[in-house]
C-alpha cells in the first residue's frame, strides 16, 4: 500500500507528520502513543475486557480498513530497517480511539513484564521483547486515521514482531478471530539462525511463563 508512512522507533517522520496534518481536518487532534509518551485519549482501568477493548475491537473487525481503500489492513514491512509499519482507516472515530486504546493498553503491558496470552509462545517472545527494548512502538492518531510503526534491533526481534503482524492481519482484522494459536510459528523461529544468540534466555522465558488456555 503506498499511502502507508514509517514511523521508526518512538519518533514521528516527517513524512507522517505530513500524513496526519492532511488527515486532521476531523474535530479531533492528534493524540500519540509510544514507549516513552501516554495517550491523551487513552482510558485507564485494571479490567483487561474494558481497558484493552477486545470485546469492542472484535465485534467491530471489520471497521478497519487500508487507508484509502477497503481491503484489509495489512502491513509494510522492510526486513533491512527491521521495520513494519500499518496505515488504517477506521469507520469512526470511535472506533479509531478504541484501536489506539487497545494498542496503548497492550504496550502497557508489556513494558510491566506481563503475559497476555500466556497459553501463546509467540505471544510470550514478543513479551520478551518488548520488556527487554528489543523493538519500539509509535502509534499516532488524527481523526478515523491511525498510523502504528515498529521498529526492531535484531534479526530475531524483526522475525517476532514480522510474524505477530501476519496474525493480526490475517486472523484478526480479516475475521474478528483472536484465539489462533501460533506457537508453533514461534518455534520455528526460536530454532532459526535469526535467534542463535538469545535462543536460551528466550526458552527459559516460554518455560517460566507459559499457562495453559484458559489459566
């Protein structure tokens, strides 16, 4: 998709901030989240259903579409910068805030060592990741649009967030569906030449914090 912007690591483009400035005709400002930066439109709270708006996000999957299209939200990814970046266009701004919420609330966690979805080896890799700085985050939002940027520093960082990227395509904004099970995907990677160097911390991790569905 080529309306879709970098955003590399916690920082805004220029070119995005073009892209959000043309986008922001709507009432609304541009609010943005990062690893170092709290949403101003993001709600606080301890309950995972309402904090994160799972419940809302699956409900409305199919709200979400590419920016200037009606395709699927997908992802522009670049294997040699280590990053994947999203461009999406909601059908609402309520529904944009919801996105940002959920991605806000999920970053929240993950910087404060916690597990969702602790039954998922792919999901616990991305945990660790993210709890050890091996990736960063951007989200920024003007209106019904809202632009997300990751950013990796190793191989294996990149081959994490590249895969978690494919399930949210794929799975969830193409059919509402959050309970796959990637953990064999994780595997793969984990055995890959990719993450020779953190393979054994990564291991212990997935032992130390894996539950079973449903615990």
């Amino acid at each position: 998709m080529n309306t879709k912007r970098w955003i590399i690591g916690t920082g805004m483009s220029l070119v995005a901030v073009a892209f959000l400035s043309a986008c922001g005709s709507s009432s609304s400002k541009t609010t943005r989240t990062s690893d170092n930066n709290t949403s101003e439109t993001a709600e606080s709270g301890t309950s995972e259903g309402k904090s994160s708006n799972i419940p809302y996000l699956k409900q409305n999957h199919a709200n979400y579409s590419e920016h200037g299209s009606t395709q699927t939200p997908a992802p522009v990814k670049d294997a040699n910068t280590k990053t994947i970046n999203w461009t999406i266009s909601a059908s609402t701004e309520e529904d944009a805030i919801k996105l940002q919420e959920h991605l806000k609330f999920m970053e929240d966690r993950l910087l404060n060592d916690q597990n969702p979805r602790a039954w998922d080896k792919l999901f616990l890799m991305e945990a660790y990741m993210k709890y050890n700085k091996y990736y960063t985050t951007s989200v920024e939002r003007s209106g019904t649009n809202v632009v997300v940027g990751k950013n990796a520093t190793t191989a294996c960082a990149y081959e994490v967030i590249s895969a978690h990227s494919d399930a949210v395509q794929g799975d969830f904004f193409a059919r509402g569906d959050i309970m796959v099970d990637y953990s064999l995907k994780a595997e793969t990677i984990l055995a890959s030449s990719a993450c020779n160097d953190v393979r054994t911390s990564l291991e212990n991790y997935i032992t130390s914090r894996q539950k079973r569905r449903g615990h």
